[in-house]
C-alpha cells in the first residue's frame, strides 16, 4: 500500500472514532503497515476531528520520520508492536472513558481477562464465547522505550490467554488494539471498547 | 416480496441500528420472510456499518443458502422462530451493552420480567401498563442447534406472560425480537433496549 | 397558526426528539395550539422517526377529531393542560430512560422536587438557581380521564413551588411539559431531561 | 480578528457543543478576545442549537455592549478572566450533566483535583500525567460581581496544581475553561468534560 491510500483509510478511521468520543482532544493515534520498512502513522498533537491526509506521515520500523511531518509520540509502540507480529497490518491506540475508568479502577492489577461474552469472537482466531482473552494494564509513563520494553516482555512471557495478544491498556491513558488491515484494528477496537463497557457495568452494579 | 425488496429494508434496519452502537464489529444478523418457503437474511460475518444488499442471501426454512452467499452463523435461530409462528414476517438480533449486560448480571436466573412500563404497549397485543411481559434468557452455547431446541422447547411450555412469544436474551450475547413486518420488528427492538436499559438503571440505584 | 405551519414546526420537533432517544418505537406526542377553539396534535401510533405532516391532526378543546386521522390516544391530557392554561401554546410528551427511571425509583412518592440547578432559570419565570420547582408524579393508568382528573385537581391544589406548573411525570410513563410555543416547550423539556439525569446520578453516586 | 471571523468561529464552536449536548435549553456561552480592548461573546438567551452570526455581540473590557445586541448575562465572567491574563483568546462555558453532577456530589469541597490521566496533557503546559490540576468549585450565586471577585481572588491565592489556572466550576452550574484561542479553548473542554465523567465513574464504582 502506498502513502497516499494509507493516509485516506486513516482519515477515514479517525473520523468515525471521533464519532464515538474515543479521542478527545488531540488524542488517539493511527497507523497502518505499508511494506516491510515503513509504516503511515498520524502526525504529533493534530486534531482527530480535522484530521486531513497531510497529518498522516511516513516512518522507518525504529520509528524514525522518512518524510515530512513530525510522527506521534507514541510511534515507538506502534513500530515495536508491528516488529513484534508480522501479521499485524494496522494498530489503532484511543482514549475513551471506558478504557481509562477500567485501568484506573483495577489499581493494582495488571490485567483485565474477558470471558463469556460472545462478542469476543470479534478477536482473530476466537470461535467460542468459552474463551479467554488477556489484556494486559501497563502502568504509564512518559518514557516510551520503557513501555515499548515492558510490551516486548509481555509479548513473550505474558499468558494472553487462547488467542495471543490481540491489546493492551496502559493505566488511565487508553487502549491499543490492531488487526490484519485497518478494518480488523476498527473491528477489534470496537469489540473491546463494548466489553470494556460491559466490564465496568457488571462490576459497578455487583457492588 | 422479493429478495430485491427485503434486502434494501435489510440495509436500511442495518444502518439504524448501527447507529445506535447495537451491532459492534461484525455482531448482529436480521432477516425478513419473503414467502412460505423462503427468508432473506444477512450473509455471514459482514460488517454492519458497510452492509449493503448484496450482503443479503436466501435461505429455505431449514436455513440452507438458495443462492450465492453464505448465510449467516445463527440462521437457524431465525429459520426456528419463522416456524414456530406464521404471523412472524421479520426477526433482528442485536449485541448492546444493556442486553448483554443484564444477561450476565442475572446469571442463575432464567428470564427477566418486564411490568410496569407504559412502552410495554408496543409489543403487539399489549394494551396497559399493566402488564407481564418474559423474555427467557438461554445460556449460550455455539452449538445453535441446541440454541435452536431450547427455543422450541420454552416456545411450547414457557410462561411467557400476557402477550405470547416477543423475544429472548441468549446470555453475554445477545437480544432477539421479532415482528409482522421489520418495522414492527424494530418497534419491538427500541421498545426492549429502552425496558432493559431501565431494569439495569433500576436494578443498579436499588443496590 | 394554521395546521399545515403547526405541522410542520410539530414534525421538527418530533425528529429532534427522535434523534435523542426520547420517543422509543412509536411513543411521544406532540401538540401546538392553533387558536381559542383548536389544537394541532400527532396521530396515533404513528412512528415519531418517520413522522410526516400528513401525521398531525385537529381536534376541538374536548380532543374530538375535527378532520381526517385519529388523534393521539393521550389528546385528553393535552386538551385538559391547554384549558387550564391560556399561556401555554404547546405541549411535548416524551419516554426518556431517565424520566422513566426516576418516575419508578421514586416509588411511593408523589412528586420530584428540584432546586439549586442554574438550569432551572430556562423554566419559565425562574431567574435564580435558588428556586424550587415540583413535578408531581402521577400514577399510571390507562383510564385517561382518570389521569386528566387527577391533573386538574393537582393544578389547583398541589404546591407547584416557586413557578407554577411547568410539567409532570407519570410514573414508569413518561414526562409532559409546556411552553408559550413549540420553542419553548422544548427548551422547558431540554432543561428538565437534563434535571432528571442529574438527579438520577446524584442519587445513585450517594447510595 | 474582526467580529465576523469571531462570529463564524463562535458558531461553529457552539454547534460542535450542541452536538455534544453541554449546552441545553439556551445554557452556554462562548467568547473570543478580537484585541486589546475588544471581546466578541454569545448574545443573551439565544438557543445555541440555532446560534447564527448576528447572535454575536461585541463588549469592552469591563463587558459593556458595544453595539447592538445584548450580551450574555455571564459576560462579566469571560471579561474578568481576559483582564487576568493575557494569554487567554478564547473562553467557553458549558452546562454538561457531568460537570453539574460532580459539583453537586462534591458538597462542601472548594475544588476538584484532577492527576494520573494521560489526558491531562491536552491543558497548555502540562507535558505528564504525573501531574496535578487543580479546578476551584465556586458556590453559584445571581450576584456575577461576586463571582467575578471569588474568581479574581481564587487566581492569586488558590493553588492551581502544576499548570495555573486552566478552568473551574460553579456548584451545579457548570464549566468554564479557555485557550490562546477557540479551538484550543474546544481541546481544553474535550478534555475537562472528559475526565470529570472519568471523575464521576470512578467515584461511584468504588462506592
């Protein structure tokens, strides 16, 4: 895919997560796999509302800009997630009051199982409700390598449950979700912003 | 009517009640009767906020595609309640928060009773406020020809109140509700997400 | 104001409404009036989300049909507060989940006492947040001459607080409220819908 | 900036918060600093869901009218935070369920502390979540002399947190926060409306 196409698909995305109130502000960021070396990725602190194909910039598998436009803070999660899994073609990282309510509500917990819902079948390679899906809760920070680091050792040491890591929340910040294309990532963003919800309802009103 | 015809009010019903956040990702399926012998109904994992008539397939009574497409997973959940009765012309299956949550918060519990609410009177032969209206919540399973012989079973020997069969909650899943024609079936849908959205909001300040 | 202008504003109105999920399936109705002897009101049963103009229909000050459509099956409670008030020039009727709610969790009380919100200066006649405005809770019944007693013998005797009547809800029903004009009412129901959500979450945060 | 760039701006702002339903009934109001000795503000009691161009009137620096038109009652508020400090370009002031609800449930408290969230990064300065914002909760009152005096002195003495004054709220009347200009004003508010729902949800799930 080239540049150009990469930057309508993630114009497209980022108003319809707008819709939904899942990136106040200047937040949220998007990106999408191009080939082997390089990646589109939403520029620093635009607006998601007016987001245009000129906020989507081009940078190298370290993170590093190819072009003009200065990438999002939070590139390097993308490329190492991307590093990570070659079958993950786009990733999408949002802010929604689900996602931090939930982080900061489990304090103290590193990570948020679902089960039982038959909306996880929305999760690649998931064909049962009867499943179990791990999210890991990063405690945030401002030092990217140190998350992108903590990601790393998720990845290979972190029991995802049974159908590998498929997101992460980072505590009182937002969630990062992706997918084969950009379609799957809104799809599985979708998903897990729904359960989200359904989590916090089902604990709240347990109480 | 023709499939044509069904598929236009299918997209339609589709848009609607994805605007309401009723069918996230790929979740939700709907269908209309086109005549004695065959349905119209929504293909197979398709998304829902693209859906498009071409995304809708014929299916015979017992669920098995007439055309191209293949139709969707849980076909035979709406094959089984065409049968069961003939005044039924269209069904719709959603995943919402409320529907899925308070099928979980009832777990143990085998339906839930809705009373009291004036917007009773829009499940057809509903007349007062004063009414008893049971919506049986079956367990969940991927085997939906157990799905199917449960709905059967509970059609014949299940109290469902003052007003016959209106629809079911499968639990962590979702809601189905059904009508004469599909706007009657989506009457029937805003009249059950409001009620549920109400037990929960009852149930919740009661705590 | 002649019907075809007051059906037209009423067919506004009624869109605005629909779009904030305060008339569910086919509830909610709408009426403006017209001179001393007639009164635009909707039909009955009718879809408030497709609702056209050919949906509003004239009745006389005791709700009998003066042309072609049958009125709102609750025409008598809007012809009764027009009676009692010559200022009011329209009246609005909606099923919120929040109206609905609180009707219900207030079981066994007779009314909802608002006061200290600044928002309470769009009720007509308030200019100061320090203010105390009554909506009685009615209960429901089907018997709407019995429900049009009970109003005209609550504007009379009930202490409305600090403004007079301004609205009432009916219990596990919906709200009613007013205004010198169409305008108006829906300011009257903008401010109250919020009221009542807050109220709501105040309560449900104390618990 | 002239008065009908401020105007066009203006109403986009106010439609964009309609939309988001923080400014009901006529509830709102939204300034813009045009230059040393000139504001351009919302007009008094105008519906911000039909706000047009002429509904914006022009005020000196102590809020006197400087043409035609009445402005807004809370001109005073926005005049007072202009005079304070001179970085601010634009000023919003909305009515939202969260930001009435949360001064309300915080009875007795003079202030909201906001830290931990990632989003805090959207207030001008702030460039951690490790960090502490401060929003004073003034008692409302009609007297705006006496709220004006309660803000001028709150600038000087009240401990802001990390970032000095970024917004505040009157006791179950709502938010006013600012920016260099109106659409950093609207990325303030996102984000203040944002995290007092996250405030709010938070509180009440630990309950």
């Amino acid at each position: 895919m080239d540049l150009s196409e990469a930057a309508l698909q993630i114009v497209a995305a980022s108003h319809a997560i707008e819709a939904r109130g899942w990136a106040p502000a200047t937040s949220g960021n998007y990106s999408v796999r191009l080939d082997e070396t390089r990646i589109a990725i939403t520029a620093s602190g635009c607006s998601k509302a007016t987001l245009s194909p000129e906020d989507v910039v081009e940078v190298d598998m370290l993170g590093r800009a190819l072009g003009e436009g200065r990438p999002s803070a939070e590139t390097l999660l993308h490329v190492t997630a991307y590093g990570l899994d070659a079958s993950i073609g786009a990733i999408v990282h949002t802010h929604s009051v689900a996602n931090t309510v939930l982080g900061r509500l489990l304090e103290g917990e590193r990570y948020v199982e679902l089960s039982g819902y038959e909306l996880l079948k929305a999760v690649p390679g998931v064909t049962t409700h009867s499943t179990r899906i791990v999210l890991p809760i990063f405690e945030n920070t401002q030092n990217l390598s140190a998350l992108a680091a903590a990601l790393r050792a998720a990845w290979i040491s972190l029991d995802w449950g049974d159908a590998g890591p498929s997101g992460y929340l980072i505590r009182g910040h937002g969630l990062y979700t992706w997918g084969a294309d950009l379609a799957s990532a809104l799809n599985a963003l979708e998903a897990f912003e729904f359960l989200l919800t359904c989590e916090i309802e089902i604990r709240r009103s347990r109480v």
